[in-house]
C-alpha cells in the first residue's frame, strides 16, 4: 500500500512508466480485433453510398455522445449539419461554432491521423471547442495549458459535499508532463514496413489514460482524451475510416467509464486493469456499429424493393419513421391513433394511408378493433414480440 503521499498514480516514483501485462489483456484485446474485423468486412460488403450514409451516422453519435459524457445536450440538426460539411457532403442546415469546433477536432483527429501530435495541435483542438473563450458563462484559458494555483480537480456532488474522485498533477509541471506524453506518443506511433511498438488498440488506452491523468487544460480535457484515442486507432488502421463511436459506448456506461479511469488514476503504473477495460468498450462499440450497418442495409433493401410503390408523402414519414425506430423500437405497434398524432391528418385519411400500406405488403397487422397493431414488413424483425401470423 503506497504512503498517503502517493495517492495518485503521477505522484509514484516510477511515474510514468505505465505498462500492463499483455498475457492478462490479451484475451479482451483478442475479442476486440476479432469484433472489429466483423466491422471492417460488413462494410466491405455494402455499397459507397450506403458506407457513406454509416459513417456519417457514426460521426453524429461521437460528436454527440463526446459532449454529453460532459453533460452537454447538442443541437442534433447542428451536429448533422457540421458532420456533412466536414465530410464534403451538401448541407443547408444550422451552423453552430460551438458544435463546429468539436466536429473539426473530431475530423482533423482522424483525417490528420498520419501528422505530427504536438502541443501546439492540442492547444487549437481545446481552442476550437470554446470558441468564444467560455464554458457556459465562464471565463476559461483557452489555446494553452492551464496555469492556475488552485487543483485541478474531478469532483462530483452538492456544494458543501463535493466529492474528490482525483486530483491532477500541479499546473507548474503541466509543461514537462506533455513533454513526456508526446515523446512516448510519437515514440510508439506505428510505421510503415515495421512491426508496431504496442497494440493498437491497448495503445489508445494508454494514451487516453495517461492524456486523462496530467489533465492539461482548464476544460475540455475528456472531449480531448477521447480525440486522442480515436486518432491512435486511426494509426492503427492507417486510415480515417469512422467505423465505430468509442465515446458513444462510454456514454452507455459514463459510470464504468469514470470508476475505471479513477481505479486506474490511484493505482499503480500497472494499468492492465485500464486495458481491459477499455478492450471491452471498444469490442462493444463494434457491436453497435455492426447493429448500426444491419439496420442501414435493412433500410436499403426495403426502400429497394418498394421502390415502384407510389406512396403520399405522409406514408413515405410515417415508414422512415418506423425504420428509423429499428426492430421493436415503437412500444406496443402501431396504431391509428398514433398515426393521427404524427401525421396531423383526419381519421378516415389516417385509416386509408395504414390500410393501402397494408395492401402494398409494407405494413402488416395483429389483433382486431381497438387492439388493432400494424407493423413494419421486414423480414426477420420480430416487433418486440413473437410473431402470431396473425393478418
């Protein structure tokens, strides 16, 4: 048990040696590469629009799962339109230099996977995310590291009953600590026609974690982090595909998350613990993503075959709707009344709409009178339930 002065991993003498035992994260580094190898070849399989089309949902879930691990709610409509603009796509939505900024760091991260990290770089990313130089209301330094007296600290709780989870290293030895994080980075970064140095995969956990544990600006650290990491598994593949949203994975369990980066952060510099876990966060966003490239490829195939189908527009929402919603996603099926909230027409007009869609084979039914459901035609969807081959 180390002396009470060493609470914190960086105050450790043998900081920052981190290292882990690659025999016990082998078996969660394993499954990760294997998952992520699913990944790569669904999207093989599928066509450059469809690919497309994935990849830009992807990048809208990082952007805005990134900023909610923070407790920040994104205008969805200004993430999209920022998304489309960064990847060349056209858009005449919102703009939002706020949601621009995260979106240009999360893109120069990936794209820009092949060029130098220093602290220079770093310094626009945490500029860009606060373009008006505050946090809210706030006034924060911004476009260098922090430089304030007071600890930087993790706190959670009331005021008067804050909880300390960590307590970053000082800001006067903010400077040597980045020094030591980037040459270690640089050091590691893999090259052509040579065996890589780390895995990546446990490299990006390490980079996120020790970026995480010297905490260098005032704000924007996580969001920063998590750039860091994306752009260590770019490297690794040496290409910017976005095929996964690691920060959307770690916004579904912020609790894990955080226990296993403050678990890391007061134990020794034997992060094995840190590696696995953040294997197995990675190996489930891989999930999700093929999750997300089925559903896509669904939504092509149905549209495919109904293409010939003349449909009012009212019908063509209400079906993009429940695609959108996936298998099982409306509670309970859908219903006239339902209908008649979304599509603001009259009953007879919303009745007519659901049953000319049921005679075209693109909604099907259950039940009768009151209990009357209709269902998305897909095959292989089960709707929440056990289909009754009810018609």
């Amino acid at each position: 048990m180390p002396p009470k002065a060493s609470r914190y991993i960086w105050q450790r003498a043998d900081w920052p040696q981190l290292h882990f035992d690659l025999a016990a994260a082998s078996p969660a580094l394993l499954r990760a590469r294997e998952l992520q190898g699913q990944v790569h070849g669904m999207a093989r399989a599928i066509g450059l629009p469809e690919l497309q089309s994935i990849e830009r949902q992807l990048w809208t879930d990082e952007a805005m799962a990134t900023a909610a691990i923070e407790g920040e709610k994104l205008e969805l409509a200004a993430v999209r339109s920022s998304v489309l603009r960064h990847l060349g796509a056209p858009d005449t939505g919102p703009f939002s230099r706020h949601v621009d900024g995260l979106v240009e760091v999360m893109h120069d991260a990936t794209t820009g996977f092949d060029q130098p990290l220093d602290a220079d770089r770093l310094c626009r990313w945490q500029s860009a995310l606060f373009p008006g130089g505050t946090a809210g209301i706030r006034r924060i330094a911004v476009g260098r590291f922090r430089d304030h007296e007071d600890p930087m600290q993790i706190v959670s709780g009331l005021p008067g009953k804050e909880v300390v989870h960590y307590t970053a290293p000082p800001s006067s030895a903010v400077p040597r600590e980045m020094e030591a994080f980037l040459a270690w980075f640089a050091a590691t970064c893999p090259q052509p026609n040579q065996p890589p140095v780390l895995d990546g995969i446990a490299r990006a956990a390490v980079a996120h974690l020790w970026f995480e544990t010297i905490h260098p600006f005032e704000d924007g650290n996580g969001r920063i982090g998590r750039a860091i990491a994306d752009m260590v598994l770019a490297q690794d593949l040496g290409a910017p595909t976005r095929l996964y949203s690691l920060s959307g994975q770690m916004l579904a369990d912020r609790r894990g998350y955080y226990d296993a980066l403050v678990a890391a952060q007061v134990g020794s510099t034997d992060v094995t613990g840190f590696v696995r876990w953040f294997a197995e966060a990675f190996g489930h966003a891989c999930t999700r993503s093929m999750e997300v490239i089925q559903a896509t490829l669904e939504k092509s195939r149905f549209w495919s075959t109904h293409a010939s189908s003349d449909l009012n527009e009212r019908q063509r929402q209400l079906l993009r709707r429940l695609l959108d919603a996936g298998d099982g996603g409306f509670l309970g099926g859908l219903n006239v009344d339902k209908y008649l909230k979304m599509s603001k027409t009259s009953k007879a007009t919303a009745t007519r709409d659901l049953s000319d869609l049921v005679q075209r084979g693109l909604l099907h039914t259950t039940g009768q009178g009151k209990a009357l459901r209709y269902y998305l035609s897909v095959p292989g969807w089960k709707h929440g339930r056990e289909e009754t081959g009810d018609a």
